[in-house]
C-alpha cells in the first residue's frame, strides 16, 4: 500500500470523529464544533497532500484514483448531512449534490469494465476545493443566512458543473 493511499484512509478514518464531534456541538459555536473545524480541515488537507504525494512520488494508482475521490464524497457528504439535520443546508441542495456523486460514480463504474479509469477532473476539483472551504466557512460562520446562502449557491453550482463535464468529457463510455 503506498503512502498516498494510506493518507487518504487516513482521511476516511477521520470521518466518524468528525461527526461525533458535530455532533456534540448541536450546530452551536464553540469548543466542539472548533474542534469539528481543526479535523475536518486537517482531513481536507490531506486530499491534497496524498494527490501531491502520489504525482511527486510516482504512486498514481487506480485504486487511488478510485480512493481518494470516494473519501473527498464521504467527508462532504457527511458534513453537509450535518447542516442539513440542523436546517442550515437544505435537503434540495443535499440531493443535488448525492445525484451528481452517484452519477458519475455509476458512469466510472461502467467505463471501467472497458479499460476506462476516469480520474479527477479539474472542475471536479475546483468542485471539491470550493466544498471544503465553503463547509469550512459554514462551521465558523453557522448561523449567517448571506454567507450560509453563498456557500450553498457555491456548491450546487459548481457541483452541476462539474457533473455535466464529467458525462461531456465521458459520455463515449456508456455507448461503446
């Protein structure tokens, strides 16, 4: 197993902390949800550590290719579940989100079967990069309707876009 891979495990590992630790905040500032915003930063650091690693080093893999964008879902997915038990992300914006991550799962899962590995984009990453951060300034700033709105709009449309580039770029997979 190569160290970008376990870096990203890493980041998986972090996930069910992340949650108890949101949990305990109730959606409150303070210690708990600080201390949500130290791990989930950290655990979206290491999304560009491991890719970084792996390109340096020479340790691109199709497992990681597969890995690494699995677990940059599951830790937004996980917080923005969060916002949304607490009102603070609505669950429209949620699915839009969960449709385009299961989209383009499914279009990987049937271009792989014929040799096709498709890695990251860049709008994928952008798309990534910006969640992050926007779900970042939601847990300094929880109770802010503008920016709360902003962040929401940030990622429904960069999370559309990206979506449709990746059938665009892709859509001779699911034909041949």
């Amino acid at each position: 197993m190569t160290t970008a891979t376990k870096i990203t495990l890493a980041r998986v590992a972090m996930i069910p902390i992340y949650l108890v630790l949101m949990y305990l905040s109730g959606g409150q500032p303070g210690l708990w949800m600080w201390l949500a915003l130290a791990l989930f930063m950290v655990a979206s650091l290491t999304d560009f550590v491991d890719g970084y690693i792996a390109r340096h080093y020479n340790q691109v893999s199709d497992f990681g290719k597969f890995l690494d964008p699995l677990a940059d879902k599951l830790l937004t997915i996980a917080a923005m579940c969060m916002f949304c038990q607490w009102g603070g992300f609505p669950a429209w914006a949620l699915m839009i989100v969960l449709t385009r991550e299961f989209a383009v799962t499914g279009l990987r899962l049937v271009a792989a079967p014929k040799g096709n590995v498709i890695a990251a984009g860049w709008s994928g990453k952008v798309k990534t990069a910006s969640t992050m951060i926007g779900l970042c300034v939601m847990m300094v700033f929880p109770h802010v309707a503008v920016i709360r709105w902003i962040v929401i709009a940030v990622i429904v449309i960069t999370t559309v876009y990206s979506g449709i580039e990746y059938f665009v770029k892709n859509w001779n997979c699911l034909w041949n």
